[in-house]
C-alpha cells in the first residue's frame, strides 16, 4: 500500500530531546483514553443507587459517545487556527471540568438527568481531543516509524483500558463517587504531559488551510470498518458489568471481562510494533474475519472460559487493525485536514459504541452481541472484497 507523505516531522527523531518529546507523547496519548476506558463501569456503578438499574450507566455511555460524534467535526475545524497543543490541553480541561461536575452530582444525589447532561459536554470534546493527540504525532516522528510508534501508543492505550477498569471497579466497591473522583483527576494527565511543539499550528493568513479539499471514498469503507470494531469491543466493556451478573458474579467482577480483552490488545500491540509496518489489505480482512469469529465465540458463550477466550482473541487484533487504519486515514487525508479526518475514525469508533451501547441499554445483552458481530461479519466481507478488486486493479493487462 502506497501512502502519502505525512508531515515531516520537526525534530530529527533519535536526538534526546526528541526522545524525550515522542515518550511524553506516548504517556500523554496513554492517559488521554483513562476517563473513556473506566466510563463503562464507573458511569454502571454511579448510576446504579441512583437509578436502581446497572444499564443505567450504559445510557451515560451512549449519552457521551454521541455528543462526540456531534462534536467531533466542528470542534475540530474551530482550532484548525491554534497552536494544536495549546488547544489539546484546552479541550481536555473542558472534559475535566465537565467529569469533575458529574462525580459531585453523584455525590449529592441529584437527578439522573443532570448527569447525563454532564458527560454530554464531556463527550463534546473527547473526538476532537483524539484528533489534535494524533496530530501532534506527525511533528514527532518520520513517516517510516509510524507504525512503531502507533504500535507503542496501542500498547500503551490498552495497558490503559487494563487498568481503568480495574481501578474503577476496586474504588467504586468501596465508593461510586470515589472512582468517579479518580478516574477525573487521571484524566488531566495529557495536559501535563504533552511536549511543546511550537510549529503545530494551523495556516497562517495567506495561506490555504485545505479544509475544502475532498476526501477519498475509500476512506468510508475503513471508517465502516473501524465502527463494527468499536461495536464488537463495546458488547465487551461496556456491558461488562451484564456479563459478571449474567454469570452469577457480582458486579464488581465486571473488570474481568475488559481486562481480558485489553491483555490481548497489549500483546497485539506489542506485535505491532515489533513489525512496524504496514499490513496489505488483504491481510486486514484477514484480521477482521478473525475478529468476526471471535465476537461469535462470544455471542455464542455459554462459558465463562469461552467468553473470555474470545475477548482474548477480538482484543488481539484491535491494534492491529487500529494501527492500520489511522496509517491510512494520515495517506488518504488532505494534509489541511489531517486532525478532522481523524477525529472522524474516533467518531466512526463511537458510533460502534453508540450502536452497542443503545443495544445493550434498550434490548439486553443478547441483542448487543448479535448486532455487534453482525456489523463485523459485514465489514469483513466489504474488507474482503476491496482486497480482490485492489489484487485485480493492480494485475498487468493481457
């Protein structure tokens, strides 16, 4: 596959300082998803007392991941102008803000609904955020360590995903409002930890910012792709707490379910990084068709071994095929509208979990898990059949 060149970075990479910037940037990008990894059991078990009922906190979910996917865009194209880490750290107090505001309603008690319009403007911010953090990448390091570099940032998202819930589920059996509390402060930690990059900034007047150049259509058919995984991954972690209770476990177990899951990502993750490079197509329906088969190994289940076997396998390939897929959402996008397109792949995730999410909080976790596999098996096939008509396109004529 053939990729545009990205943005050259600003800094010759191997220097101290430039190490220094990259590992600031991975902790950073780290710690950017800790509110997003512990939402799925922290909102369950903040909503819980509250409600009476644990999908509750999956309404919360699909509260925010909306308002993400409604704010991705145009927060995006508002600081197209600024300096990107400037803006990075102001959308993230806004996030703080709005986290800091739900733990105090829980714990006074107030109305569901005051909560849910907290994370509403929560999630506002968090596509945008995502777009701006992978941005800044592109002035950190040349485009043939990418895919390394992506590959070390998955591993250390996913260690992330391990930890949150864990951390959420241990604190919220003591104190709802206390994980809330936690998970709040972890947050803020991109605003503290990000490098200055002085050149990440948008064009200057005079200049062509790029934002009215069209996109490719190949590009939909990935972010179809990256929506059924976001869909596959959610059945797992956010209807987490469903599955310890569906088992006989209590609630607080429900840790078990999305730490699995997130070893295996933390070892796809590793594996992505050892290669660094990036995966042909066909080998990306490769991933997704294994994908499919897990998610129904998990719909399937029955076991709580073979649950977590599948969470285990889906939760390798989120890397892999996440990895790929910001490396050709950064070939395929104009260059003035890099941050927008990859807010959209955050988006496209969200909607995943939006779908999951309204699922699992309006028909149960049953129906989560069906459509959940059944957009994968569909993207698998629409994957596959772009591998066979690229293969083609690219065969010498008679």
């Amino acid at each position: 596959m053939t990729l545009k060149h990205v943005t050259p970075p600003l800094r010759k990479t191997g220097t101290p300082r430039a190490g220094a910037s990259i590992l600031r940037w991975q902790l950073a990008y780290g710690t950017l998803g800790v509110p997003q990894a512990a939402a799925p059991i922290a909102f369950g078990l903040v909503a819980l007392p509250l409600t009476g009922s644990v999908e509750s906190g999956a309404t919360m979910v699909f509260a925010m991941t909306t308002a993400q996917v409604l704010g991705a865009v145009p927060v995006s194209r508002l600081g197209r102008r600024f300096n990107g880490v400037h803006y990075l750290r102001a959308l993230i107090a806004v996030r703080t803000i709005a986290l800091a505001a739900v733990t105090v309603l829980a714990a006074v008690g107030a109305p569901f609904a005051f909560l849910v319009a907290a994370v509403v403007a929560a999630g506002l911010v968090n596509g945008a955020a995502y777009g701006y953090q992978r941005l800044l990448l592109n002035h950190l390091v040349s485009p043939d360590r990418l895919p390394r570099a992506l590959g070390v940032a998955a591993t250390l998202n996913e260690i992330n995903f391990v930890l949150s819930p864990v951390l959420a589920s241990l604190l919220g059996a003591v104190s709802p409002v206390g994980a809330m509390a936690a998970i709040t402060v972890l947050g803020v930690g991109p605003m503290l930890l990000l490098p200055p990059i002085p050149q990440a900034r948008g064009p200057q007047d005079g200049q062509p910012s790029g934002t009215g150049e069209r996109i490719p259509a190949e590009v939909l058919l990935w972010l179809f792709c990256a929506a059924a995984g976001g869909a596959a991954v959610a059945a797992v972690e956010v209807g987490a707490v469903s599955f310890a209770l569906s088992f006989g476990l209590a609630p607080g177990w429900a840790f078990l379910f999305a730490s699995v899951l997130c070893v295996g990502a933390v070892t796809g993750g590793v594996w992505v990084s050892l290669r660094n490079r990036v995966p042909e197509r066909w080998k990306v329906a490769f991933f997704l068709v294994m994908s499919t088969a897990a998610s129904g190994v998990i719909l399937a289940g029955g076991h709580i071994a073979l649950t977590l076997a599948g969470a285990a396998v889906l939760g390798f390939f989120l890397p892999l095929l996440g990895t790929f897929y910001s490396l050709v959402v950064d070939g395929l996008a104009p260059p003035g509208r890099r941050a927008e397109m990859f807010a959209f792949l955050r988006t496209a995730n969200s909607l995943g979990v939006i779908a999951t999410s309204g699922l699992l909080a309006l028909r149960g976790l049953p129906t989560a898990l069906l459509g959940s596999a059944a957009l994968l098996l569909l993207a698998s096939c629409l994957a596959a059949l772009h591998a066979v008509l690229a293969r083609r396109g690219r065969r010498p004529g008679p």
